[in-house]
C-alpha cells in the first residue's frame, strides 16, 4: 500500500496522526467494525466518490495486489465479484470499468464508494494493535 493513500485515508478520517489515542482508536474501530460504520470523509457518495476519484491510481494499485493474490481474473473482475456480489444482474469486469469511468452511470457512485471503502478498511488492517 502506497504511503500516499495512507495520507490520504488519514487526511480524509480528519485525523492527526499527533493524537495517538483518536488516531489508534479510530483505525481499531474501522478494523474490527468495518468503515461503514459512519466515519468522517466516509459517510456521503459525494465524499466518498470524490476520494475515489482523486485516489485512484493508488487505490487501483492495492485492488490489483489483491486480484493477484485471489482473482486471475484481475483488479476489475474482483471489484465485480465483491461490489455486485448480491446483485441480480450479471455484472463483469467491463461494467465496473464504466462504472469507473463514466460519472453518469447508474453504478458510478456504488462503485467508487466501494473502492472508497476498501482504501480505508486497509489503511484501518495495516496497523499493528498489539
């Protein structure tokens, strides 16, 4: 994971990393409860789509780490397999780049707000608790 986008969840977050106990407090509770939670910066699809957008490039470098390890698919086929899991229509891989690409699509927002997600729940799993 890019130390850029770990700036960039913190940043997001409204956190300092100077206030240790906020700081540890907040990371542990996004790890054992997941960022859907309610957090700061990850509430709204507008914030949430926003940091996508901006964060793009280092969030599509963590997704593709982990397409590696699980999917030989790829970065966008596991985004579909894990954003439209549930969904009834049969999505794929081309579906999530256009949701990715086109702001107008009726998926755009879902998406980015996923991938939004997934950044901070793995800013929030890389620190050590112990």
């Amino acid at each position: 994971m890019s130390n850029q986008l770990e700036k960039a969840v913190v940043k997001q977050l409204g956190l300092s990393y100077t206030d240790v106990e906020e700081f540890r407090g907040t990371m542990e509770n996004i790890r054992n409860n997941g960022i859907d939670g309610g957090f700061h910066g990850f509430i709204y699809y507008g914030d949430t789509a926003q940091f996508a957008t901006e964060n793009l490039d280092e969030i599509m470098d963590l997704v593709r780490d982990y397409a590696s390890m699980f999917n030989d698919d790829g970065a966008y086929s596991l985004i579909a397999d894990l954003v439209f899991k549930d969904d009834i229509e049969d999505k794929n891989a081309d579906d999530v780049v256009e949701a990715i690409r086109d702001t107008k699509s009726d998926d755009h927002l879902y998406v980015m707000n996923w991938l939004a997600w997934f950044a901070a729940e793995n800013v929030a799993n890389s620190y050590d608790y112990a």
